[in-house]
C-alpha cells in the first residue's frame, strides 16, 4: 500500500515539517491583466483581483492569468475579442462611479444640517415654511449657479425643503431650544412674567417669559406661550402654567418672583393667578408691572386739557377716516413743504400714542387750519390761542411723559433702577412746577416757549393755573401708583454707602460688613454691574448675596409680553391660523441657538423630496 501513497518530500521548499499547511502565496497584481478585463482593490491588505466589467472581487488565489481569462471567455464571452483599450475605458468608469457613489454618501448628511439651517432662519424670521421652497432654493439655485456653475446649483436639489419638512424641522429645533433652557434653568432661583392677549382669531393665548441668573449675568427667555382652550379665569392659567412646570421637574420652590399687569384675573390677592402662585412658592414676591403703572398715572388729565385732548383726536379723525380728505391734505402738506404729511391716530391701549397724535397736530397746525377752512369748523380751534397754548403744553409733557416710558422698557432691568426713574420723574414734577410759576420754563417747556414766543405773547394767569394743577395731580397720582420704599433695599443697589442693614440675619450683617470693608470689592462695584458684583460676592459670602440675587431676580415689567405678542401677531396671521405658535416662537424669541450636531446625529439623512 505504501506505494500508492503519495509521501511529502523533505526537498520541497514548500514544505515545512513542523506544519503540514500549504503556504499561500501573495502574488502582485500586473498591468498585463488588464487584457483579460482584471483591475484590482485591495481588500484586508492583500490585493484582489477585480473585473471591470461585472464588479465581481475574486479570491487572492485568482491572481493567475490563466484564471482570468477562463473567467473572461465564460462570463463574458461575447466580449474575449475586445481590445485593451476597451477593459482600461470600463476601468476608468468604474472609478468615476466609485467617486460619484462617495461624494453621494455624504451630500444627504450635508443637505440634513442645510435643512434645519434653512428651518431656523425661517422661524426666526417669522415667515411662513412655504418660502424656503417656493424662495430660498430657486434663489440659492440662481446664484451658486451664477457664482460657482450649474453642476454646483444642481447639488442643492438634494436639500429637503418642502413645507412638511420645513415644519418638523421647526419641532426638532423648538425642542432642543426648550432642553437647553431647562437644562439651564434647575437648581436656580427665577423669575416669572406672564400676560394674556388674543390673536386675530380671537383665539387666547397665555405668554411666559422666565429669568435666572446664569453666569453671572440675568438670561431671559420665553418659557412657553400656549392656547387658552377654556376661559381665562386665574385657575385655568395657573393650571398650564403648573402643568409646565410639574412636565419640565421644575421646583416652586425656587420661583422669587411673579411679574403681570393689573388685571383681576392676575393680580387678584385672594383668587388671582398672583395668589394661587404664592400657595406653591410662598416667597414669591408679586410686582405690578411698572410700565403699566406709569401708563395709569399719566392719564391724570384736568377737564379743560381732556377737552383739548378730544377735540385733537376728534380732528385728526375727520381728516384720517375719510380717504379723499387724507389725500388732499396730503397733498397740500407736500405743497407747503411740510416735514411730515400725514397725521397719526389715537389708540388708546398704545403707550406712546397719546404724545406723538397731540405733537404731530401741533407741527401742522398751520397746514390743518388752511385745509380745514374750506372742510369744518374745526378750523376755529387754530385760531384760539388759549386752545393753541394749551395744545402746545400737552406736546411738551406728553413728550416728556414718552420719554419716561420709553426709559422703563427694556430687557435685563431690575426694580431698583427703574423706581429710581420714577423717582427722578416726580422730583422733575416739582421743578416744572416751579418754573411755570416762575415763568421761566424756557427750556423745560420748548413747544410752549416757542409758540409765545412766535406770537408775542405771555402765559395766561388762568391757563397758567391749570398747567401748575395737572403737574400737582400728576405728582400724586404718582405717589398714589409707586408708593414703594427701597430704603430697605439700599444696601443691595449700593453696599458701601447704606447703613447697616436691620432686615438681614447677623450672619448676613457680618457678611455685609466684610463686603464693605473689603476695598478690592468697592473697586469691582464701580466697574459691574448690580448682578455681576453681588455674582462674585456669592463666591465668598454665600448668605448675603443669595439674598441680594433674589431680590433683583424678580421682573418690574411685563416688557418681555408685550414683545412676545407683537411677534405673535406677525406669526399667526390669517393666512398662517393652524401654526403651532409656541414651537415657533420659542425660536423667533430665544436668545438660545439649537445644537444643530447635536440634533442631526440622531436623525437619518434621506434625499430631497
């Protein structure tokens, strides 16, 4: 039997006596292969042949050309003729394919974050979805086009930018946005500010505004703003403002402050949204919003300047309400060379509307009585000068009670600042008092001084009776509406020039008094800011400025609300009445931007649709 036994022979350089396993051999590719229809690629570090006609990798041990070319004229016998020029154009388009395939992997990864980038501008300017396709793209698409070439524009076809898409974008973004601001705001100390209002589909909406201290500096937000389904008594607002609370884990507990207008429903002691907050964070200090107190105590009005204050509006009507009319005098204002041609209705419930309406009839007092001559008998009031000086004296201090209005809105204000405006307005009251008395109100009242002035005339002992009594009750309404006392208060607004502070812990006393004593803390309270110093003062002195904190914390207006519906009017329009509002205002508001890696990481990039 041995004979038949083919035996390794232990000549064979193949052969390794302490393993019988064949050695395989690692054979190279040569461009000679190309004439059988063989590239290669290199797979796990070896190289493998690969035909380039059928893709197909073959085995390491291919490598033959014998092998090759059994492969060539079995599979692809109708093509064994073709010259060597035919395989190396299939080679070369193999390898553009290869490419192509490569730059395709990663545009749906590209167009994915292009997307949500087009999404976030969108919402952030408040426009409707339909206008990144219908907008956006064909005008990107004209000029990449004109700029970089057509088959650049081509490629931003591949971007998902259909209204649908557009809209859940907008979900994903206001999402993120939302984790971020809760993220930020656990563990601190914050601040509410709430209103209510309608939209044009008288469709209620209740708005949120939120601040905290964070890093140094006051962050406010919009927390939420959503439909009123039911009524608007104060428990159905307190329920969704609860129901976002309890959703997010936030704490009541760490709630110091409550900011609304004086509606009933909010400010109500017993059963108002104010009170049924304070039953979850009791310490949660309630503050009627300052902007409106303002509004409130400026309407003092004696009888004899309301009656000048109706019959300017009842003219400005007359011209406004009638198109022809508002044309003509247009016109003749354009004629005269007048600064401003047109003249500007009342609203009632606009802060400023009251003072620009009385000083733009006043500018074209001249420009009326000549238009009015020929229309009404209005044109009388601009030949009395007791309704002309008195006209002229509601421009000066409705001006000035403008500019006061305007100084308490704003973000990042605290209750300190803006009652110290307050207060410098009713010391103001007394000195215009003072000067109309005097008569030497020339620069305090520049309208009234000048149109005396222009006409040769003084001041009327009874008019000027009537000016001294509306400074008087302006100063108390005031005092009426801003009865508060910050004394208690000073050694927060300016430590180093209070006298000890009765209303703190003695641990907190000794705390104030190594603050004040401390000179490099004098210096640094020069130089920052109320929440950036009393920040820095919490890294040494924890109790005292914790309590500081809390206190400039709470809101003094309901500024924020009141931008917060004005965006709400741009966004929910007629045309737009279905939009999910607090997604998209949460982007158009937030100072927070979405983390946009963060986002796409977990979503699947597709194709243009």
């Amino acid at each position: 039997m041995d004979k038949f036994l083919n035996r390794p022979k232990r000549d064979n350089p193949e052969f390794d006596s302490s393993n019988t396993v064949r050695k395989s051999k690692h054979r190279k590719y040569d461009e000679s292969y190309m004439d059988y229809d063989f590239t290669y690629t290199v797979v796990e570090n070896e190289e493998r042949p690969q035909c380039v006609i059928c893709f197909k990798v073959m085995a390491v041990e291919t490598m033959l050309p014998n092998k090759m070319k059994r492969h060539l004229e079995t599979v692809h016998q109708t093509l064994k003729n073709k010259p060597r020029t035919y395989f190396e154009s299939k080679l070369k388009a193999m390898r553009e394919q290869k490419t192509t395939f490569a730059k395709h992997a990663k545009i749906p990864s590209k167009a994915l974050l292009a997307s949500y980038r087009v999404a976030y501008q969108v919402a952030k300017c408040k426009k409707p979805h339909t206008i990144a396709e219908q907008l956006i793209l064909p005008a990107a698409m004209d000029m990449v086009s004109i700029m970089l070439g057509e088959a650049a524009a081509k490629q931003l076809m591949n971007i998902p930018l259909s209204d649908t898409t557009i809209s859940r974008r907008i979900l994903d973004l206001a999402e993120d946005i939302n984790d971020q601001l809760i993220d930020k705001l656990k563990g601190k100390y914050f601040s509410l500010q709430l209103d209510e209002a309608t939209d044009n589909n008288n469709n209620g909406h209740l708005i949120c505004y939120v601040r905290f201290i964070d890093s140094g500096v006051f962050h406010e937000d919009i927390l939420f703003c959503r439909t009123i389904k039911s009524q608007a008594r104060a428990v159905d607002l307190f329920q969704m403002l609860d129901s976002f609370i309890t959703e997010n884990n936030l704490m009541w507990e760490m709630c110091c402050g409550i900011c609304t207008d004086g509606a009933r429903s909010m400010s109500g002691c017993y059963n108002g949204l104010q009170a049924l907050i304070k039953k979850k964070a009791p310490f949660a200090v309630w503050t009627h919003c300052i902007i409106h107190r303002e509004a409130l105590a400026s309407k003092s009005i004696s009888p004899t300047l309301d009656e000048v204050l109706q019959s300017t509006i009842k003219i400005v009507n007359f011209v406004k309400t009638r198109p022809l009319k508002s044309r003509c005098f247009e016109q003749m204002c354009v004629d005269m060379g007048s600064e401003h041609t047109s003249l500007l209705y009342y609203c009632n419930s606009r802060w400023l509307s009251r003072g620009n309406v009385v000083a733009r009839v006043f500018e074209l007092r001249k420009e009326l009585h000549l238009f009015l001559l020929e229309h009404h008998e209005y044109h009388k009031k601009f030949e009395d000068t007791d309704f002309l000086t008195k006209l002229s004296y509601l421009s000066d201090i409705f001006s000035k009670l403008n500019i006061l209005n305007k100084s308490l809105q704003g973000n990042e204000t605290h209750i300190f600042e803006l009652l110290d405006k307050i207060t410098a307005f009713q010391r103001k009251l007394v000195l215009w008092k003072t000067k109309i008395e005097e008569d030497t109100f020339n620069d305090c009242f520049p309208t009234l001084h000048t149109f005396l002035r222009e006409n040769d005339m003084n001041l009327n002992e009874i008019v000027k009776n009537e000016f001294i009594d509306h400074l008087s009750n302006l100063k108390v309404h005031f005092e009426h509406y801003f009865p508060q006392n910050t004394q208690q208060q000073n050694w927060i607004k300016d430590p180093f020039n209070a006298d000890l502070p009765t209303n703190l812990l003695s641990i907190e006393q000794e705390q104030w008094i190594d603050v004040t004593s401390d000179s490099t803390m004098k210096t640094m309270f020069g130089s920052s800011s109320l929440t950036q110093f009393w920040t820095h003062v919490k890294l040494q002195y924890t109790e005292l400025a914790t309590k500081a904190l809390k206190n400039l914390t709470p809101f003094a207006t309901s500024y924020l609300c009141e931008t917060g519906f004005s965006a709400l009017a741009v966004i929910k329009t007629k045309y737009r009445s279905k939009v999910n509002v607090e997604k998209e205002m949460r982007i158009a508001i937030s100072k927070l931007e979405p983390r946009f890696e963060h986002i796409i990481k977990h979503k699947q990039a597709h194709p243009s649709h």
